[in-house]
C-alpha cells in the first residue's frame, strides 16, 4: 500500500499551520533543498524532466517503480506499477517529443550485494500511460540513457551489467529505429560496463562515456581496474577511442561525464583515483585534460553514488552528487559547502 495513514491524519493539522505561518515565511533559497515525494519508494535514482515544462518530470526509485508530478511536485503518482521490474536506474525524455520517455532498469548508481536487478529499457509513447519492454534483458544495471535531440528514434544505453562477474552484456548500446534492434558499439572487456555517458546538445555525432571495472561479491565490492577510462565518439557513437591525455593513469575506479550545453568544448569528467584527483575538465572537446579539482568529498562514496552535471546556460556551474550535493561555479576549482 503507497499511502501513508498517520500522514493523513496530520494533514489537517498541517495545513493549518501552514496558512498561519505562509504570510511570514522567509523567500525560499534556491538551493535549499525541501522534500516533496513520493512517499514509500526508496531512495530515488534518477529523474528526468520534460524540456519547457517545469511542471512534469518523471522520478524512478531503486525500488519502487516510476513516479510522475504533473505539478512540480506537489502531488507523485506510480505509473510503473504493472511491469515486472521496480528498480529503475535511468529515465530519459525526448527532447523532440516529450510523449517518448525511456526508462532503464536496474540501479547502477548505489551497489550492493541486495540490489534488485532489472531487466533491460522500457519506452513509453504516450507519456508514460503505458510502457513497452524494448530489449537489453539481460544488461542487468542501466545508469543513463540519452536520446538524439532531434530524432527520437536514436538511443543510447549505459549499461553497467549484473556486476556479479564477467558477462559480455555490458558497455554501451544504440538503437537506430526507436529500440527494435540495438547494437553494442562500446564495449571494453567482460568485467567492465558503462557508468557515465553523454552527448553533445548541438553536435549528436560527439559523444562520451565513462567506463567501470567493478565486481561484487556478497561480502565485498572490488572497484577499479585497467578497464575503467573515459571514451569519445565523433561519428554518432559507431567508433570510441579511449582518452588518455592528462588524464589519470591506471587504475582507476567509477567514472561519470559531462558536456557543457552552451559550450561544447567544456567537457567534465569525474573519476574515482586513489591519490591523482577527483574532478578533471577539457577546454578543447576532450583532446587534452587537466586536474581541476582534489576534493575528496566529491569521490568519496564513489562506488555508491556519483552523478555529475553541469548548468546548461553556463559551462562555469558543475555540480557533483555524491553521498552530498556539491557546486562550483568557477569550473571545478572550488566546491563551497551546499
């Protein structure tokens, strides 16, 4: 049962309270966090929203299927509740129609011997009213999906794999033809998947990925290896060639990437290094790399939680989840205390 009983009750009480003390609330930081739901999920492991729309984004829970407001939060309803997998690592929505969301099962961001597995991407076209399983069965662990922004047909999947040994169905996947056939177009050896990816907003063609070597056991996870690095594509995603110009030597563990919006030659990359880093950044399109940051609190949970994005009108502002939510504005140097 999703709804909560004893929060019912309070409900009056609460909403009284409420409207004697909304007159002398203080303005709302814009990065002060508040919770808004849902309820009776989990944790939450990824989220998407609909572009020009700040009223609708979709929110997929480790264990708890695919949630949706259609006003900012205020109110979730489940719309996943019918499929036979709830753990969902990654939502994405076309960017040329906001009826195609994609989802992808599997956690891959917190790993964990009791993790439920998932069982490939679903698609829905028509708002996620109802959804269609399209493949990728057995990939185990999905962290992102990204679509072309133009044609939604094209799909990328990372696919980080079961992570409880080798397995071949791991790396990166792309459909051509809205997901009735999928191809692996990166894939580094068995014990190695995709842990970050992303795609130049005004060039599809450019991409880049992360990749993890990762293993485990029920009394241990082994992260990192010769298998982890950071890849680009510059032919939409058919040929990947590993970058290695400053950035750190082998072995390093989980890896995510990101792409400035409004510069396409700021690329960031977070890797997980025992002493060579934390956060390293390309001013040239992913040529040549530099250490921007040592800040150990942006790695430090590294295996169970890392996700990296950057403001899409402006290429200075980063920001790093982690166990904590960090944010620079001068391109990675500093991260203040959020």
């Amino acid at each position: 049962m999703r709804s909560a009983p004893f929060l019912t009750m309070l409900l009056p009480i609460s909403l009284c309270a409420q409207q004697r003390s909304d007159s002398t609330r203080p303005p709302q930081d814009p990065f002060r966090f508040e919770y808004v739901g849902p309820p009776s999920a989990g944790r939450i492991a990824s989220g998407a929203g609909v572009p020009g729309d700040p009223s609708v984004y979709y929110a997929g829970a480790a264990s708890g299927g695919i949630w949706k407001t259609a006003d900012s939060g205020r109110t979730f309803t489940p719309i996943f509740d019918h499929e036979p997998v709830q753990a969902i690592g990654a939502l994405a929505v076309a960017p040329s129609d906001a009826k195609i969301v994609w989802a992808g099962t599997g956690e891959a961001w917190a790993i964990r011997d009791a993790d439920i597995m998932g069982d490939g991407v679903y698609k829905s076209t028509d708002s996620g009213a109802t959804w269609t399983h399209m493949g990728l069965t057995e990939t185990g662990r999905i962290g992102r999906l990204v679509i072309h922004p133009t044609n939604p047909d094209i799909v990328f999947v990372c696919a980080l794999g079961r992570t409880t040994g080798p397995q071949q169905e791991r790396g990166v996947y792309r459909t051509l033809d809205g997901g009735k056939t999928w191809q692996r177009v990166l894939f580094v050896n068995p014990n190695t998947g995709c842990s970050g990816l992303a795609m130049d907003a005004h060039d599809p063609s450019v991409l880049f990925a992360g990749t993890w070597q990762v293993v485990m056991h029920t009394w241990a996870m082994f992260s990192g290896g010769a298998g982890s690095g950071v890849y680009a594509s510059r032919d939409g995603g058919t040929t990947w060639t590993r970058l290695t110009r400053g950035l750190p030597t082998p072995p390093v563990g989980k890896i995510d990437v990101a792409i400035a919006p409004s510069d396409s030659k700021r690329v960031y990359a977070l890797i997980q290094t025992a002493n060579q880093g934390s956060l390293w950044r390309s001013d040239d399109g992913g040529t040549s790399w530099k250490v921007v940051s040592w800040d150990r609190r942006l790695i430090g949970r590294a295996g169970y939680y890392i996700r990296l994005a950057v403001n899409p009108r402006n290429g200075d502002e980063v920001m790093v989840a982690n166990s904590s939510f960090h944010r620079s504005t001068d391109g990675g140097l500093t991260f203040p205390d959020t």
